[in-house]
C-alpha cells in the first residue's frame, strides 16, 4: 500500500524501484521512546543555578523547541519522524542487518552472529541518524547556526553534513587530541562547510579557563561541551546540539534497533545477546532501547551489554550520582553514572567513548540490573578489529570494536559449551580515518591506560552536592 496523501491505493509492485518497496515495509516513520515504558523513570536534569529540576524555558536558551520537548518527554511511546527526515534517511536506510558467516566459521562456534551496519554513509557512523533531525529542527525554528562538540570525529562529521544539507552553520569543538590524531577527519568536517576549533582553546572563556589550570592538557569531550554550549548561548541565532548522552539523541537513534526488529523478524529470527559499545549511550541505547522496551512490557527477554573502554570507565567503575554533563560546570546536572565531570581520560584512540558519564537512560536501566557493562583494555580492541576486519572485509571504527571484542569473546564460549546463542551488535562506524591508530597497534607501540582507584576518588570528591 502507498500513501498519496489522500487515500491509500494499491500498486503494481513490478513498476517501482525494489528500494522503494524496502523503504515501504522497513524504514520506520516513528522513533520508540524506551522512557515510556520504564516504571523507574531516569531522575530529572537539574538547573545548575538553583539545582532543581530544569524548565523548559531555561533548556531552550540551549536547545532547539522541539528537541527540548523530546527531552522533557518521559510518556509518549512513539513519536512521529517528519517527512522532511525520513526523505533523508531514505539515502542511506534501511541500513543492512548482515550475518558474519565469515567470523563464525573463523571462531569455530555454533553461535550465530549479527550485525547491524551503519558505516554505509559518508560520514562513515550511525551519528547522522541524530544529526540530520536536530539540524531539521534548527533549520525549521528559522536558526543561523549550531554548535558542538566530538570526540573522535564522527559526530562532528554527521553534523557537518547535516548542516551543509540544509544550510546551516556548523562550529565544532573537537578534543584536542582527536584534533591532532585524527586529521582527515578534521577536514572532511571542513570539506562540508564546518569550522572546527580544538578544545580547550583560547577562544572561550572556558577554554582560556582550563587552559591555564591544565596546560598541557589533551583535552576531553566534557571540556568541548562547555565551550561549545558557551558559543552558543552567546552567539545570536545559535543554538547547542550534541551526538550522545542526552534522551533526545537516544531517541532518534532507535532507529538502529527498530529496524534491527523488522530485520529479525523477516528472517524468523531472534537475538539472545545485544551489545553495544558505550561512551555517551548513543549507541548501545539506540540499538537496544526497542527491545529492552519488550523486556520491559514482559514480551519478550534479552541479555543487554553494554562495553566500555578501561581508560573510562563509567559505568564499571563510576558511581551513580548527580553531575555536570560538561567540565566547565554550565550545562544540566543529570544523574548518571560518572567519573565526575572534571575527570579527563587518557588519550586512547577510542576517542568517541572518553566521556566521564552515562546517558540517564541507560544509567537507570543499567542501575536497575537490566544491563550488563564490561570494560576491555584498547590493545585487546584492536587486535578483535583486525581479526574482523580480516574475515568481514570491513575496517572498524576503534569505538564499535568495543562490541566485536565482546561478541567474539561470546562467540567464543559457545564453542566451549556447544550453546547456539544468537549474538547483535551494532558496528556504528568504521576505521579509515583512524589509521594513526592501526599504525600505533602494528607498531607495537599502543599502551594500555587504567585509571587507579586513587585517581577515580579524587575526581569523585568534585561530585557536587545536592540536598
């Protein structure tokens, strides 16, 4: 059936594009709101001048309208995608669910492995799922131009063809030690029209700030949050966005699992294990959040995992606590669990998942034992993604290999046991621009960094306070 805006009529399928018929049965129109289904609600964002629960008028002196609604939205199941969005998904969705037939006869294991693959778009990750709709919504609301932050690059990619899209304006704050590893990234940002600046930089008041306590500092995503949050509150006709970590984002990247659903289901399958990798929650919560969301209503059961880097370990080792989302101490407190705010990790080559907290989305759900975490050491990360990239054909992004070392590593144990699990995992982007990685790891030269219980209690003492 087609909908011509008027009435529903039948078609000769054998006269159109056999996408076109894809897009009709697989391509979802609405993003699924997990917060609907939750019992325990995720707490409240916090106003970080009088500490309590955060209006809606003083979120949109940051945000869009209408991503402040989506924010603030704890009831509404399912909310409609605008055509305008769904038109440009069609470029490049539905995105392929593929059987690794390769890998698992390489491991040897009666396991059935799955992946849903979002690298197919030119900025190489799943972050232009997010970053097309909050352009939409600036450019609706009749916006000159964002602000943002990225960490190793993806995001600030996504964005910057999002903007260049719709014509908007694009300044980007990358972690300076992103910046300087990962500089190809840095210029297809640029190639579509973005400006992007280091962070810290002496171009902010923030900047200048942690410039002078730190100065050979390398950087952090909490740190480019605040920079860019403090351009955008000062620039006429700006407004902030971001790629993680908020419930809005979350939100339009249940596109990843909602399709990852439509895709079992043709196949008459279904998954035992999900995995994902977690830095902000983008991208773990977006693909479980339509199946946790059956969990959740006593459909159906799955395993969740969620995989973090040891560099940053919030969920594993952080504690669940109210936080600043940024370093410079401007934006909402959420509760999450954390390394605190003024945390600043190593600088892995994971650079997408060096954020000190947690989504509240998947930090309640996590609190709530319906998520399992693990953190795996950077040298153990890249050696699962060149064994994949081997036998799959696909170079992956240091940050989705977060969640192939894991689902090898299940992989793995069902050869021991003889269990016939069926494994996801999303593999969000892929690795081209992070060769200066790749060379580190053939080179033997990649170290391992774990932060000491020392260091994770002094940055726990900053936590703030609230009564």
């Amino acid at each position: 059936m087609i909908n011509d805006g008027s009435k529903q009529r039948e078609i000769d399928k054998r006269t159109i594009p056999y996408k076109l018929i894809l897009e009709e049965r697989e391509l979802p129109k609405y993003w699924y709101n997990v917060r609907a289904d939750m019992t325990k609600k995720p707490a409240p964002l916090l106003d970080p001048e009088t500490m309590k629960p955060i209006t809606e008028e003083a979120l949109r002196k940051v945000f869009c309208d209408e991503l402040v609604k989506q924010e603030l939205d704890d009831t509404t199941r399912l909310i409609p995608i605008p055509r305008e969005i769904l038109d440009f998904y069609k470029m490049y969705r539905p995105a392929p669910l593929i059987r690794a037939y390769c890998l698992e006869e390489k491991l040897g294991t009666p396991a059935k492995i799955y992946y849903k693959f979002e690298g197919n778009n030119t900025s190489g990750s799943h972050k232009l799922n997010s970053a097309i709709a909050q352009a939409y919504y600036a450019k609706n609301q009749g916006l000159k131009g964002v602000t943002t932050e990225t960490g190793a690059g993806q995001w600030g990619t996504a964005l910057a063809m999002a903007c260049s899209y719709l014509d908007l304006e694009c300044q980007v704050y990358m972690v300076k030690c992103s910046y300087e590893q990962k500089p190809f990234r840095r210029e297809v940002m640029r190639t579509f029209g973005a400006s992007v600046t280091p962070s810290p930089s002496m171009t902010t008041e923030i900047g200048q700030k942690i410039l002078a306590a730190h100065p050979d500092t390398s950087g952090s995503l909490g740190c480019a949050i605040s920079e860019a949050v403090e351009v955008a509150t000062k620039t006429e006709g700006y407004r902030y966005v971001l790629g993680s970590v908020l419930s809005q984002v979350l939100l339009h990247q249940t596109i990843v699992g909602l399709e990852c659903q439509a895709a079992f289901e043709k196949y008459g399958v279904e998954p035992d294990v999900i995995i994902g990798c977690a830095g902000g929650g983008s991208n773990v919560g977006g693909l479980i959040s339509p199946f946790m969301g059956e969990k959740l209503r006593g459909e159906k059961d799955y395993q969740f995992i969620a995989v973090e880097p040891k560099s940053c370990p919030s969920l594993t080792r952080g504690t669940y606590a109210y936080d600043y989302c940024d370093t410079g101490n401007i934006c909402p407190l959420q509760k999450m669990y954390t390394l605190g705010s003024n945390f600043i990790p190593s600088p892995s080559h994971s650079g997408g998942l060096r954020y000190h907290g947690m989504s509240s989305i998947i930090s309640e759900l996590y609190d709530q034992k319906l998520i399992d975490a693990v953190s795996v050491e950077q040298t153990e990360v890249f050696a699962a993604a060149e064994e994949f990239a081997r036998v799959e054909g696909i170079l992956p992004a240091p940050e989705s290999s977060h969640a192939i070392k894991v689902a090898m590593d299940i992989a793995k144990e069902c050869k021991e046991t003889g269990e016939e699990k069926t494994i996801l995992f999303c593999l969000t982007g892929t690795g081209y621009f992070d060769m200066y990685a790749y060379e580190k790891f053939n080179n033997k030269q990649m170290e391992d960094y774990i932060p000491t219980d020392e260091e994770l209690q002094a940055s726990f003492a900053t936590l703030p306070e609230i009564k």
